[in-house]
C-alpha cells in the first residue's frame, strides 16, 4: 500500500525535500483564479478566500521564501480583480502575512484543528480589515455572513496542509513500515 | 518576551525585520487607497494589472461556462413545452401593440427626419444572458454573457423586458459585468412620467430600495409615480422605465423628502436581458467657470 497518500500533513521531525518555487507560485496562480471564478447564492456566501489561505500557508511553511512583500503585490491583483479601490487587499494580505510569520513557529507543532482555529482567526482579521475599509470607503454594511468565508476557509486548512505538502515528502523507502 | 525568540542571530541575516517590512507595506497600501479614492492617479497601474489579469479571469470563468451549458442542453422537454405555450399567449396578446407599434416607428422615422433630429441610438442592441451574480458582497452586480461576435462596452445601458436593470461597467469577450440599479450611490437620472420632474435616482445597496434623494419636501411626487429615464446624461436613452414610486414621507422638520422606489424591471431576477446600443455622443458639456471642486468630489463615480 506505498502508493496510497498519507493523509495526514508531516510531522515537525520529517524530513522533506525542499519546496520547488514554481509549486508555490502555481497554487498562488491557481487559488487566484479560484478567487475570480464568478459566484452566486450559497457558494457567494461562503466561498473562503482561496487566495489568503494559499498565502497564509506558504508564509507559515516557508517564511524565507514569500512574506510580507510577495502578500502585499498578489492583494494588489486582487485589488484589480475585483475591481476595487486600489490597496484593501494588499493591506489585509500583508497583515496576514506579517501574523503568519509571527505565528509560524508554532503553529505547525499543534494538531491541525488548532492550527485551524488559528487560521480562522487570521482569516477573520483578514476580514475585517478588509471591512473596514470598505466601510470607510462608504459601502453599506454587510450582514455576519460576510465572515463565514473565514470559518469555510479555516475548514478547508486540513486538506491544503495535506494537498500542498505532497510534493515535498520523499517516497516512502521499502524498508519503511 | 526575550528578542532572541524571534530575532534571526545575526550571522543568518534576512535583510528588515517582518514588522519593518509590515510597516513599510501597510503604509504603502494606506497611501495606494487615500489616492486612489481621492485622486484618478492609479488608473495606468490598474488598466496595466488588468491586462494581465483578464486572461485569467475568463480562463477561471470557462468550467462555469460549459456547466450552464450543459446543463441547459439538458433542459426538459416538458420545461419547454410549457415556456412556448406562455410565450405564444404572450406573443397573441401582445401582436396588437406590436403592429401598431411599427406604424409609430414608421411615423416617428419621418416625423424625425423631417426635424432632421440626431438619430438617437448608433448601431444595435445586443440580447445578453445573465451568468453569475458578482463576486463582491458589497456591490450589487452581476455578470451577463453574450454572442461572441458582438461588441458591448462599459456604459452601455441594460434593460429587461420592463425596465432598466443597469448599466455595463466592464467588458470582456463575450462577457460583461453590468452594475445594477440597486447598488450603491449608483445614479440613474430620471423623470417623473405624470409632472415631468426630473431627479436622480440613487441605489442604497444589497436589499434596500433606491432612493431619489434632494427632492424638496414639497415636490410634486406621489406614490405611484412612474419614474422613467429622462436621457440627459447620454448614457440611458430617454423614456424607459426605470422605476415606481413605493413611499414619499414628508417629515416637517427635514429639507427633503424621504422617496423610496421599487424597481420596474426584475433587477435581480431578470435572467434575459438587452444592451442597448449606446447612445450617440452629446455636443461637447460647456466648461462651468469653477471645474476643480465639482471633479474632485467623487472620483469613484467618474471612474464607472
């Protein structure tokens, strides 16, 4: 059964192979167009923001390769995007960011609903900054189902730190059990 | 906290520290958003995103595409036994209108020509198909899709069968992105059709009606009313239906008159819709004496 993936992300003593740059860059691309996919109904309510938690991963995961700065320029697309005033995503991205790697080194040594529920919590600052500027801006308020995109985001954290680690674990040697 | 618990030593430098560089981009942004919403500044940078973007973006829309389609393609027969029998009743009732209909558009040709009056709308319309809802719950908007050959740009007016529904803000190929009536401070100007009183009709955002703001308490309004465009920005042709008086509430002690309007077309409901050809350009605006203050009050708006 070697080939069946391991569902569960590695452990902190693993040892991984290191992360390709070009993997990073095509789950940021990908969760990007996941964002400007059009939405409706239930999904518009809930639909997390694909693009944040991507980030807030490869910030937590690998601090020295993106932060603050990769963040701040994929808000910016976002900005464009969504066709919005020039800035509230990079501010908010780039504070996701700024925690992630406040966060990072403990965040992983917990089970992954911890790290869920800290993910949620990114994501709900995320939120509100976004909101808040939005407010500032003028927009009319929004109902509290404009944060439940933060908690279908921290739902989905278990599988992203299952999906984007799998190119990084070395196959499994016959030896091993 | 002792500093070493996050401070690199110093022989693996990064270059600044993360609040540094938190504090460098969280400035910037700040300084982005102040100019973009005070000053039209940033529109090279955005047009320059944008293009690169839109790839992408329709690239994201296809596998919703080929979804709509095949899901239509499976549509019941029943579905569309039921739909060409309404449509037939409609089209009986509807046949008198229609014929003396062409005899007006006959006459009003001439009557036109003869004023040798400016043809009013260039080109034809196009029939569009609403897609998707927008993607941004502040705004109220909603993605339309069209035949591929046909041509829609920003500023075209949208209409459904009984009114106006919006108008288009961006295009794509074959797609393009209609802000509706009813989203924030979108303004449509409008005529009261009885009086003949012109206003402005402004939307108030997700699940509120909009609103025709700075009528004096006294106006000449009612509920009832019927509130149709009056043509004088050139971006919504004159006399469609835009919307119905709900309530007038005239408070003593308030300048204006609180006037609430339900929309006569199916705003969010609409699914078949027609952008109308835009409208042929009007002679140049003459220079007011004092420009400055009246353009740097809402840039947002200009932008749309």
């Amino acid at each position: 059964m070697a080939a069946l993936p391991r569902l569960s992300p590695a452990r902190p003593e693993e040892i991984l192979l290191p992360v390709r740059i070009w993997f990073v860059l095509s789950t940021l691309v990908a969760s990007l167009m996941l964002n400007l996919l059009p939405a409706g109904g239930v999904w518009l309510a809930i639909r997390p923001d694909f693009l944040a938690l991507t980030l807030l991963y490869w910030c937590i995961q690998q601090p020295r390769m993106l932060g603050v700065g990769v963040a701040w320029l994929f808000g910016l697309v976002m900005d464009v995007g969504d066709g919005t005033l020039f800035g509230q995503h990079a501010l908010a991205y780039s504070a996701l960011a700024y925690a992630a790697e406040f966060f990072h080194r403990r965040v992983l040594r917990f089970p992954l609903w911890h790290q869920a529920a800290h993910v949620a919590a990114l994501l709900f600052l995320c939120g509100a900054l976004v909101l808040i500027v939005r407010l500032m801006g003028g927009a009319a308020g929004v109902s509290w189902t404009y944060f439940l995109p933060a908690a279908s985001g921290a739902l989905l954290w278990p599988l992203i730190s299952v999906f984007y680690q799998l190119p990084q674990r070395p196959a499994r040697s016959p030896g091993e059990r | 906290m002792p500093a070493y618990a996050h401070e690199p030593p110093p022989f693996f430098r990064r270059g600044p520290s993360p609040l540094a560089r938190f504090a460098f981009f969280g400035l910037l942004s700040l300084a982005l958003l102040v100019t973009d919403s005070r000053f039209a500044y940033l529109e090279a940078m955005r047009q320059a995103v944008a293009a690169v973007l839109q790839p992408l973006q329709s690239v994201a829309t296809w596998p919703g595409l080929a979804a709509e389609r095949f899901g239509g393609y499976f549509s019941s027969q029943r579905d569309l036994q039921e739909q060409n029998q309404a449509l037939q009743n409609q089209l009986l009732a509807q046949a008198k209108a229609v014929q003396g209909h062409e005899d007006l558009v006959r006459e009003n040709a001439r009557l036109r020509a003869v004023l040798q009056v400016r043809e009013r709308y260039g080109g034809g319309s196009v029939a569009a198909e609403a897609l998707f809802g927008g993607r941004d719950p502040f705004r109220q908007k909603l993605v339309i899709g069209y035949a591929g050959e046909a041509e829609v740009k920003p500023g075209q007016a949208v209409i459904d069968e009984t009114g106006v529904v919006g108008q288009v803000t961006r295009s794509f190929s074959g797609m393009a992105e209609v802000t509706l009536l009813t989203d924030k401070d979108h303004a449509v100007p409008v005529r009261v059709r009885r009086s003949g009183l012109r206003s402005v009709l402004y939307g108030a955002g997700a699940g509120r009606l909009p609103e025709l703001r700075f009528m004096a308490a006294n106006a000449d309004i009612q509920p009832g009313d019927v509130l149709v465009t009056s043509g004088i920005d050139g971006v919504y042709p004159p006399d469609l239906a835009v919307a119905t008086v709900a309530s007038v509430e005239r408070e003593t002690g308030l300048m204006f008159a609180r006037i609430v309007c339900q929309p006569a077309a199916g705003v969010d409901r609409s699914r078949h819709l027609l952008v109308l050809a835009p409208v042929a350009a009007l002679p140049e605006r003459p220079e007011a004496e004092t420009d400055p203050e009246s353009r740097r009050k809402n840039p947002r708006h200009r932008r749309r």
